[in-house]
C-alpha cells in the first residue's frame, strides 16, 4: 500500500514535470507556427533533449539495483529529481523575450501531449526503477509533435469555420482592402499607409507583424467595424500558395509588393520561388482588376516582368535613382532622398509633377516605403497636400530605426525587427550619418536569420561595412556570424569588437560601459528559438 502511494506521488511528479517541459517545447513549436518538422530540425539541431534528469536518474538507478538503499528512499529521490528540475526550470510563459501566449489552439495541443505522457508513465507502476522515467522523457518532443499532428484536423476545421465567418463579415461590411506583402517592409509599409488613410477615413490594419491566415481572421473577427473604409492586411509567405489562401480570405481591391529578397529565404530555397510567391498577390489584385503597386527591384525576375507587360496599366512601379530601366512616364520615380536629424526629405516624381515628401522617420530604405505609400493613397483619391500633411506627423515605426533618447544623456536606434540586408545596411548609413551629433556608435546585433546560403557572404559584407560606420561592435551569438567578424577585423582591425552569448550579456556590459553622448544601435533581435536555446 505504501509503494503505490509513494508510486503515484511519483506519477504525478513526473506529470507535472512533463507539463513544464511540454510548454518550454511549445513554446519553440509555436514560434516554428506550429510546423512539426522545423519544430523538430530545431530539437536536433540545438540537441534540445533531457539530459539533467536522465543523468540523475540513472546515477539513482545504480545503487537502486545493487538494493544498497530501501525502496523507500529511492521513491523519495526519484521524486525528489523531479521536484527540484520542475523548480529551476525556466517558465515559458513569463522568462522569454517573446512569452509562451497558451492560445487555445495552444491549450489543445498542450493538453493532448500531456494525456499522451500521462499514458506512457504509467509504466512507472509496473516497473518500479527509475530508470524505466528516462523513456517517457526523453519521448516528449516527439509526443508534442504527435498531439499537434493528431490535432491537425480539428485545428483545420476550427480555422475553416472562423475563415468563414471573417469573410462572411468582410462582405457583409466591404471595406476597400489593400493587401501588402513583399520580403522585407510591408509592416513598415502598412504603419505609414494606415497612419495617411486614417487621417482622412476610418482604417484598420492588421497589428504589429500579423499576417497569417488565423491571424488575420482574428482581427476581422473581433475588431472591423462597419465604419471602417479601409482594411490593410499584411500577408506574409512561408511557402508557394500562402499568399493566395490569404488572398480568398480578404480579396484585395489594391496590392502593394514591396520587395523580393532573401528574408526567410531557407523556406524557398531560390529567389525566383519568392518571386512567384508574393506576386500570388497581383494575380489576385489583377484578377478583379485593381492597382498593384511595387518597388521598382522586384521586377528582376521574369515572371514579375512578364505579368507586369501584360497588364501595364495596372501597376505602379516606384523606384529610385538607380533604377534597372522599369520605369515608365506612368511610373513614381524617387529623385531625392535626404536624410538629417529631423528626419527624411523625399523626392518624388509622379505623373509629371514633382512633390517633396517629409516624414520625422528614419532610414534611406523607408524613402521607397513612403513612396510605395504614397502612390497608393493618391491611386485611392487622396489629394496629395493630404498625404503630405499627414507624412509631416508620422509617428516612428516601432522597433523599426525608433530613435530613443535615454535618461543618461545616450541614445538608442531601435531595429529590433529588422531582419534584412537592405535594413541592416540602411541602419549603418543612419549610424554613419548621425555620428557628428555623437560621441561614439555602438552597434549591438545578433546578425540576420534564415538567409540560407546567403548568410556568410551577406554577414562578411555587412561587417566590413560595419567597421567603416560604428566606433565599436558587439556581436550576441558570434559562432553565428563568424564571416560578420572576419569582415569588420579585416576591414579596421584597431576598432574594438565584443563578443556575448546572450543580449542579457551584452546589457550587462552596456549598463557599465554606456556614457553620455553614445548612439547604440540594436540591430535586429533574436527569437527565443535562436538565442534562448532551453536547457534541459
């Protein structure tokens, strides 16, 4: 009677073991947007398995079986494990950068898996070593990913039956919606184009960087209201056919294609299938014979040229000085881009008449973003005195070069969510540009993800650059990047360059060694799955 009582505290010590392992698991699967198969590269690739509680298990398991201490004593340690890993074991739900949001899409899964692990430790009944805990511990990667996978045709059913109600109540209240994709700048895109139309109509745009499928379906559903005139929908491409399902959710009356690049290019695998992939938009624009307007780079493919000929007068094509040809009369060529400590000054040539555009934002690159923005809204009807006058009161666009001014006399450039060459090279014009206000730059940086092949020459070339525009470097993750260091030791050897594991190190340095009269800038932020690895 005393062994299986001591047996089922156990059990539930385990049980609650796997509860707490299960959700720092979830945590990386939901940020792979519940992809069972980048869920598991990343487990193997980071060696994500248990090791703590394996080693002391069997380390139990020794004297256990030589019977060199009581049954009792060994339920008590075995419990024991379990109590105090489920105790220093980090909370995925409040100890990351981006928290574990139990959803209840979440909830099911977590739910299923544990059901799942409460099955396979029953065995700790029958075969009472503990030892026998090791299996069912080192299962509970591969049993998210089969209670994510037994769920798959409940969650389908549950998004079809929400995608229908958020399309039922987008053509119940027709909003004129404008769909932006493109590799890199659509959220930037979507933040100055939602602030020009909101200043002359009711406008809702998809929040921060959503744009998925379930995503989008959630904003409709809870918050497009029928006054609102317009709906800007950020969709965003994790493969052939992403756009298009998004597209038969919200038919796009107008589309803009900001870019064409290698962001998320591991996904893709070759620029021309991201090509394809965000066009899926102008095809559907196209289709109901709206405008699509694009940055002048995305037509080096020839697909986009081809689709572009074909229909000619439905697209507005926005490029700048150095221009490949695209440009027609019809067009909006950018002949000006200035950039101070006010901000941007752009020029911009649009059917025959010349307009200066001036926005308190930061960063060359946003030059074309606001071009982009600006054609749309004058293809909508807006006057453009308008769309100038609200230009003049653009907030900054968080995490997106916000420059902060900090309480000890520094500043900080924020670019947390910049993840792009064209970005990250912009950001080190601005640091360059704003280094006579300045005592000294910091740059802080991670480098950029899923680049794919492209990821050791771009980082070589972006930390030469680098070296010639910051006064010190601090790279978080440096085994990452080591082309970004070759390049910024090889271009100025004499600046210095810090190396840390984590950004809590690398704040830790700058608390001590920040002064009055330093730019830091923070280029892009790694997620949790690539920087706060779980240890386990």
């Amino acid at each position: 009677m005393i062994e299986i009582a001591t047996l089922t505290i156990i059990y539930l010590a385990y049980l609650a073991f796997c509860a707490k392992r299960l959700m720092n698991y979830l945590h990386a699967l939901q940020q792979d947007d519940y992809d069972n198969s980048r869920f598991w590269r990343w487990t193997i690739k980071n060696k994500v398995f248990d090791k703590r509680a394996t080693f002391l298990l069997l380390l139990l398991s020794i004297p256990a079986a030589l019977s060199l201490i009581p049954p009792l004593a060994t339920h008590f340690l075995t419990f024991l494990i379990f109590a105090i890993i489920i105790f220093i074991e980090k909370d995925a739900r409040k100890d990351g950068k981006k928290n574990l949001i139990l959803t209840p899409r979440a909830r099911r899964i977590l739910n299923m898996s544990l059901v799942i692990c409460a099955a396979f430790g029953s065995i700790g009944f029958f075969i009472s070593t503990p030892a026998i805990w090791i299996l069912p511990i080192q299962l509970i990667p591969l049993i998210l990913i089969s209670g994510n996978k037994f769920l798959q045709p409940h969650e389908k059913a549950v998004q079809q039956k929400f995608a229908a109600e958020a399309k039922e109540k987008l053509e119940q209240m027709r909003p004129n919606i404008i769909g932006i994709t493109g590799s890199y700048g659509k959220t930037s895109v979507k933040h100055i184009l939602g602030h020009i139309l909101g200043s002359t109509a009711p406008t809702l745009m998809t929040p921060g960087s959503v744009n998925t499928l379930m995503g989008i379906t959630r904003i409709i559903r809870e918050h497009l209201q029928p006054n609102h005139k317009y709906f800007i929908v950020e969709m965003g491409a994790y493969g052939p056919g992403s756009i298009k399902a998004l597209c038969e959710l919200t038919p796009p009356d107008t589309g803009i294609i900001t870019s064409i690049g290698h962001a998320h290019y591991e996904r893709f695998k070759t620029l021309d299938t991201v090509a394809h992939a965000k066009f899926e938009l102008a095809e559907s624009v196209l289709s109901r014979g709206g405008m699509v307007i694009i940055g002048e780079k995305t037509l080096r493919f020839k697909h986009t040229q081809q689709m572009r000929h074909k229909d000619a007068r439905n697209f507005i094509v926005c490029g700048g000085p150095d221009t490949d040809g695209h440009l027609t009369k019809d067009d909006l060529a950018i002949t000006l881009v200035d950039q101070n400590s006010k901000g941007l000054v752009i020029g911009v040539m649009w059917q025959g008449k010349e307009h200066a555009l001036r926005a308190p934002i930061y960063g060359h690159h946003h030059a074309e973003n606001i071009a982009m923005a600006f054609a749309t809204a004058m293809s909508l009807g807006i006057e453009a005195d308008d769309i100038k006058a609200a230009l003049t009161r653009l907030p900054q666009i968080a995490h997106r070069l916000e420059l902060k001014k900090q309480d000890d006399g520094s500043a900080l450039l924020d670019d947390a969510y910049n993840s792009n060459p064209t970005g990250f090279r912009s950001a080190l014009d601005l640091l360059k540009k704003l280094k006579e206000d300045y005592k000294r730059t910091i740059l802080v940086t991670p480098g950029i993800v899923e680049l794919g092949p492209a990821h050791d020459d771009t980082h070589e070339k972006l930390g030469a650059y680098a070296a010639d525009c910051c006064d010190i470097a601090i790279i978080i993750q440096p085994d990452r990047i080591p082309t970004f260091i070759e390049g910024f030791q090889k271009t100025n050897p004499a600046k210095p360059l810090k190396t840390f594991n984590s950004f809590l190190e690398a704040q830790s340095w700058l608390t001590k060694n920040r002064k009055k009269g330093d730019l830091i800038l923070l280029e892009n932020d790694l997620p949790d799955i690539y920087e706060d690895i779980p240890k386990i």
